[in-house]
C-alpha cells in the first residue's frame, strides 16, 4: 500500500493532533554516553528541552506527550489554527521574529524583536496571513527544532551535513482512544529502550514532569534537580467537562488550557504502571478489575491493549483511530483505505456515554 503524503496528514488551517519523530544519523547521540566516542551529552538533553518549551510560547500549538532518547525524540503535537487567526498582526509578527530573529542564535537564548521591525512586518498583510498558517503548522515547528537543535550539535561536534534523518516523520491521531495508545507508547519509550525500569525514573519522558509536577517522584530523583520539576508547559492530561473549543491559555507556556483524556492523572498513572510491568513477550496477563472502566469508557478493547501499545508505530503508520475516522479519511485522500483499518476493528469498539471527570 502506497504511503501518505505529508500533506495528507498535516491539513493547513484544520486543527489536529499528530505524532512527530526524528532520528539521528550518522551515530550521533542526542544525549547521553555515546560507546563509540566515549562523550557524554546530556546537556543537548536540556537545549532540547528548552527549545521545545521557548517554541511551545511563541506557535499556537501545544504537545501533550514528549519523550527524548538517546538517538531519537517523540512529539505529541496539537494544533489550534483557529487561534492563530484571532490575534493581532503584531502578535504575530512578534512570535515570529522570535522564532527566526534574522540571525542564527545558537546559545540557547532568544532575542526580543525591535518594535520597528514588528511594526514594519505587521504592514505587510499578505506575509501576515502566511505566517498565521506557519504559526500552527506541526512541520514548521518541527523545522524550528530540528535545525536548531542539529546546527548546535554539529558546531559542538565541529562538522557539517545532516544531524536527522531528513523531514521528521508524523502520524494523525484522530480521536481520544488512539490519543491514550499514542501517548502511552511515547511515555514508555523509556522503558521500552531500556534506558528507565519505571515512569518516575523517565526522565526524559514527559509523565516524569506529570509527576514531579504533583510531588510523586522519589526523594532521591527530586534531589538530583536543582530547580522545581514542572508541566505548565505540557497540555493539562484531564479533559475538564467544558472544554469545547481551544480554551486559550492562562499560562504564556503553552497555547491551550484544554486537557487531553477523560481521566485523571491517577488513573493513567495506574494505566502506564501496569502496561509497562506487562509489556513483552508472555507478560500480557489480564488488566486488573480497577482499570478496565476506564478502557471501556474510551472504547478500546482490553484483551488487545498491551499489544497495541507495544506495536503501535507498526499498526498504524500514518493515522490512527477508529475504523469510521480511518475510512472517512482515507475517501478524503481518494484512497480505498489506509493502513491499520483492519487492526482497528479488533482494537476498538463504540465508547460508552460517560461524561469527562472534573478536572482536580
């Protein structure tokens, strides 16, 4: 089956939500202890970082889920283009200037644009409408961090060429169930890799800033940090019962206050605990009596779930959802079906009629 075009995926000016990924080539370490040089690189860990959130401030997108590896990172992206097209002509001419100041700034900080330069671009109407479109746009964000983040590693390295393997790579995520198997996957990258036995000790992962966020990390991780563990940059995880619409931010670190699941943070904390003492072969054993509510209230097939976050990225490769969603998509395209279809008859079915939990 013919693979997707970007273009398919990413729609300009619908909102949307999209897992994103890149992968270093040539050997490169992200960060950590790379064997072959005997360097260590955790402090690209933080540039990563820092540049995520300085961009999460200035794009009209939000990320739900994060996790950073030592060769590749994970991205959960969702958009808001509505918002976009709400603010001012100086607004957004500001964030812009931010994002590309006119000269390349490699040092980890950023440059406050002159209120000449704001004014002038803001005049130019057409230029506005475009940038509008690229403040909400899942490539131009990616874009934004990945040439960062590969001109300071090569300056550091002291070499030229290609850092990532070319564009990032993306898939749609269409709906609530599929958002809970795609962001789970991204939290227990960690795991999975190796490099974390438990989510409190992912540290590159965003549940581990979920939870720093609460106080639910031990002691002795807290102690290693010098500043507060913190989330306000993440998308809030509870969907509260009035969130319709984008819910504009009450925070100057992310776009939206909407959450993302109907659940708790407790309960998906429980959820992602019990997956990953689960994952791998002979260990899928049968979800405990306490969480399979919260499996048949989004929907999804609990026989198959251990298995469907393990496998993801190979069941659904450049969307994921429903069965009705992938088919209305794949019409949309001009195609007979897209890939995954099949498998997402067996992962699942119709989502009881419960209302989303108070946010606490």
């Amino acid at each position: 089956m013919a693979n997707c075009a970007r273009k398919e995926i990413i729609r300009p000016g619908i909102p949307g939500i999209f897992h994103c990924w890149s992968r270093c080539v040539r050997r490169a370490f992200l960060f950590g202890n790379d064997p072959y040089s005997g360097k260590n690189y955790d402090e690209r860990r933080t540039w990563i970082l820092e540049r995520i959130k300085f961009l999460l401030a200035c794009f009209f997108i939000d990320t739900g889920f994060k996790a950073i590896l030592s060769n590749h990172f994970h991205l959960v992206l969702r958009t808001f283009p509505q918002m976009a097209q709400r603010v001012s002509a100086q607004e957004i001419a500001r964030r812009w200037l931010r994002v590309y100041p006119g000269k390349r700034v490699l040092d980890g900080k950023w440059i406050e644009p002159k209120e000449e330069d704001v004014q002038k671009l803001a005049k130019d109407a057409t230029k506005i409408a475009t940038l509008r479109e690229r403040l909400s746009n899942p490539s131009w964000f990616m874009a934004a961090l990945s040439e960062y983040i590969a001109r300071r590693c090569n300056r550091e390295d002291k070499c030229s060429g290609r850092f990532f393997e070319g564009r990032f790579s993306c898939r749609e995520v269409t709906d609530e169930s599929s958002l809970l198997i795609c962001g789970m996957y991204v939290d227990l990258n960690q795991i999975r890799a190796g490099e974390a036995i438990v989510p409190e000790e992912s540290t590159c992962c965003s549940i581990f800033y979920r939870l720093g966020a609460e106080n639910l990390l031990p002691d002795r991780i807290v102690q290693m940090y010098r500043e507060p563990i913190t989330a306000e940059w993440l998308a809030p995880l509870t969907l509260g019962p009035n969130d319709l619409g984008d819910v504009p931010s009450s925070t100057p670190h992310r776009a939206s206050d909407k959450g993302l699941l109907s659940m708790t943070l407790e309960e998906y904390i429980k959820l992602l605990d019990w997956v990953g003492r689960t994952r791998g072969p002979g260990k899928q054993g049968a979800i405990p009596a306490n969480l399979a509510p919260i499996l048949d209230r989004l929907g999804i097939v609990s026989e198959t779930f251990v298995e469907t976050v393990e496998n993801f990225p190979k069941i659904f490769r450049r969307l994921a959802g429903s069965v009705e969603t992938m088919k209305n998509r794949a019409k949309e395209m001009g195609r007979k079906c897209l890939h995954g279809v099949g498998k997402a008859a067996r992962i699942f079915r119709q989502a009881l009629a419960t209302p989303a939990p108070e946010t606490p």
